[in-house]
C-alpha cells in the first residue's frame, strides 16, 4: 500500500516546533516506563493480596489526590512558569519511582507501601498533569497545529500503552514487578532530559491581586456557567467513574476466566493500546476540530460495546478484540474533549479549565474503588456489563444536548476562524 507523504506530513505538522519534537521524544521514552509500571503494580497487588477491593484501593490511593488537589493545581499552573514545574514534577515522579523498586528489589515490600507511593504519585500528579496538558500551548509555534499536538500527544501516550504492558507481562514473568519499576524509573531521565533542552520563551504574567481562592472560584464559575464546557466535564467525568474500572479488574478475567498468567495481563492491556494507538492515529490525521462533537457522542458507545463484550467473554481472542474496543473508544472520547476544550477555552483561564479536566478524569479513583467492591459482592462480569451500560447512558445524554451546544460554539469558531 503505497503512503501519500501529503497526508503523512499532515499527520506529523506539530513535529515543525522543535519544542515539541524534544517533548514527544522524551516522553515517548517515559511513557513506555509509565505503563510498565501500571501492569506490574495490579499484579503485585493482586500477588500481595488476592483481592478485587485491593486492586481498587490502590487505583482509588493513586488518583484520589487528583480529584482533590487538581483545582489548586490549576491555580498554580497559570501563575508559575510551566517548564520549571514539570522539570520539577518529572524529578519528584522518578524519585517514587526508584523507591518502588528498591523496596520491591529487596523484597520489603507491603501493600501499605504501595498504597502510600501512590498516594505520594497522586499529589504529584495533580500538579504535573494540568501544568503538561496546558504546556501543550507553549511548544507548538503554530497555533493552528494545535489539535493536532494533542491528537500525537494521545498516539504518544498509547504508543506506551501498547508496548509497556507487553514488555511487562514478559519482564514480570522473567524477573519480577522490581525490575519493571526500576526501568520506569530510568525512563523518567530522558523526559527531563528533553525539558531542559528546549528553548521556552519567558511568558509574561500579569500581576494579580486577587487571592488563589477567588482565582479558584473564577475558573468554577467560568467553566460551569459555559454549557459547553461544563457538559464535556460531566460527560467525561461519568465515563471516566464507570468506564475505565476495567484496568484494576483485568488481572481477574486474566487468572480466574482465562486462567492465565502475567503474559495473559500484558497482552489484554497491550490488546487495548492497539486500539488506542489506532485511535490516536486516526485523530491526528483530521484536519479541523469541525465534527469532532460527534466523535465525542460515538466513542462513549463504542467503548461500552468493548465493556460488556469483555465481561461476558471466556475465550482469549475476543477478549482481546474487546479490549482493542474499549482502547479505541476511551482514547477517542479523551482525546476529543481535550481538543475542544483547548480550543474554546480562554488563555488565561487555560490551566484552571485544564485542571477541572483532570478532575472529571479523576473520578477514576472513585470508580476503581466501586468497581473492587461491587466485584466482591456481584463478580467482576456483572460489574463492568453495568460500567458499559452507563457509558451508553452517558452518549445518549450528551447527544441531545449537542444541537444547543453547537449554537454556543458557533461565535467561538468564528472568531477563531474555524468557520465563516
């Protein structure tokens, strides 16, 4: 099949910043590190303790500090210099890294352990993810390539995705979850590396005398009294609670219902980086924002098709299909609000708007916790054929609000030249 190096270069327009190119490099190592280390903390965990409920109280510890240090986060990341923050966040994230592994390497470790480093990942994390999602804004020299940088940002993301969980079923089995951890700890060197080699110009700041608190309360009432933006968070903060519980439940399908073993775990997370990498590729080949509200209507439904179908498989090769579906549908859907929210939303109000984006993704403790104990009670089939009927539920809502949306957005586009 013969490539159109047109399209191609469409593809790749924000790689003409070398501001950006250094970031997808760098994290592009990092990443690989980031999902090993996902894969091989549920199996431990489940090692550890053979329990659904710890499995979710790991992934609740892990992303609590989101939902409720986010906001703040926001604050900070549109008054501090971003670049200096993430060098910082890159350091302290690499640091619990290390820990990790030296605990897990000698073998001290407990659950406890691992409940408190991933507390310690959270707080970090409420910091460093608003402050890398509106950075985006300051490596891409043409603004125009903006909604591509963040479609490349999803394919980067579920590159590792797709490669860590395979790598980490097979480094798990060979020589156990300490190794994976001390790789992603490695992994993180590259990411500073790549901050510290790019050329930021110094942005200027207006000087404020209002306190964080009412800066906080403005970028609430900014957000939710647009209704644009305020259902794109509830959309995203409803399939976020039920439709990424899967993660912390697949090591049960993998031994109880394949009976299968580590290898098993990696694969059925790497089948949904391929449908996530799929994804992303797919995104970063699309012209304009134009249509994107009904991707944001068709990849909650897809993603609930993949959630029932794969609680209610036995067999390998569905289950793997399934997860593909799950990937495609969940990338799709993130990756879509974070481009119309980039794209409407006020600059200096940026970091804000971007922190309440991570808070609606970080409803995901909450879901992770519910899905481990509704699990016990009811099995992890039921739990996530309930997760894929809420997606559903969710897409059917937002689909009859979209024509109202779209008027909204209509005067946005247009004086940002989208339309005419």
């Amino acid at each position: 099949m013969k490539i159109d190096p047109t399209r191609f270069r469409l593809m790749l327009r924000a790689f003409s910043s070398r501001n950006y190119r250094l970031f997808f490099m760098g994290q592009g190592i990092s990443l690989i590190g980031t999902w090993i280390t996902q894969v091989a903390t549920i199996w431990l965990v489940y090692q550890l303790t053979d329990s659904s409920l710890f499995l979710g109280l790991v992934g609740f510890a892990s992303q609590i500090p989101n939902f409720i240090l986010a906001p703040l986060g926001g604050i900070f990341v549109d008054r501090w210099n971003r670049h200096r923050l993430l060098v910082i966040t890159q350091i302290l994230l690499m640091s619990q890294s290390f820990v990790l592994a030296f605990l897990a390497l000698t073998g001290m470790i407990h659950i406890w352990h691992i409940i408190i480093l991933s507390i310690f990942q959270g707080i970090v994390s409420a910091l460093e993810m608003p402050t890398r999602q509106a950075f985006v804004v300051e490596m891409v020299d043409n603004k125009e390539n903006l909604g591509n940088a963040i479609a490349l940002n999803s394919t980067l993301f579920n590159s590792g995705r797709l490669i860590g969980p395979a790598i980490a079923g097979l480094l798990i089995a060979a020589v156990g979850s300490g190794v994976c951890f001390l790789i992603d700890g490695i992994s993180f060197i590259a990411a500073i590396a790549s901050f510290l080699a790019m050329n930021i110009k110094p942005k200027e700041i207006s000087v404020l005398t209002n306190s964080p608190w009412e800066r906080l309360k403005e970028g609430f009432v900014y957000s939710f009294s647009f209704p644009p933006i305020r259902a794109i968070l509830m959309l995203l903060a409803l399939v976020s609670f039920m439709g990424t519980s899967y993660i912390v439940l697949v090591p049960v399908f993998a031994t109880k219902i394949m009976h299968g073993s580590a290898d098993t775990l990696g694969f059925l997370m790497a089948a949904s980086g391929v449908g996530a990498f799929m994804a992303g590729i797919y995104l970063s080949s699309r012209q304009s924002i134009l249509g994107i509200e009904k991707l944001m209507v068709l990849s909650p439904i897809i993603w609930g098709i993949g959630l029932i179908g794969f609680s209610q498989s036995h067999t390998f090769w569905f289950s793997f299909l399934m997860m593909f579906l799950i990937g495609f549908g969940s990338i799709v859907e993130f990756t879509c609000c974070n481009t119309f929210l980039q794209t409407i939303v006020d600059d200096d109000k940026r970091g804000r708007v971007m922190s309440l984006y991570i808070m609606a993704f970080a409803t995901i403790p909450f879901g992770n916790l519910f899905a481990g104990a509704l699990a016990e009670k009811i099995g992890a089939s039921y739990t996530l054929t309930i997760a894929g009927i809420f997606c559903i539920l969710g897409s059917a809502i937002f689909a009859k609000q979209l024509p109202a949306l779209r008027q909204l957005v209509r005067p946005i586009y247009a004086k940002l030249g989208i339309i005419r």
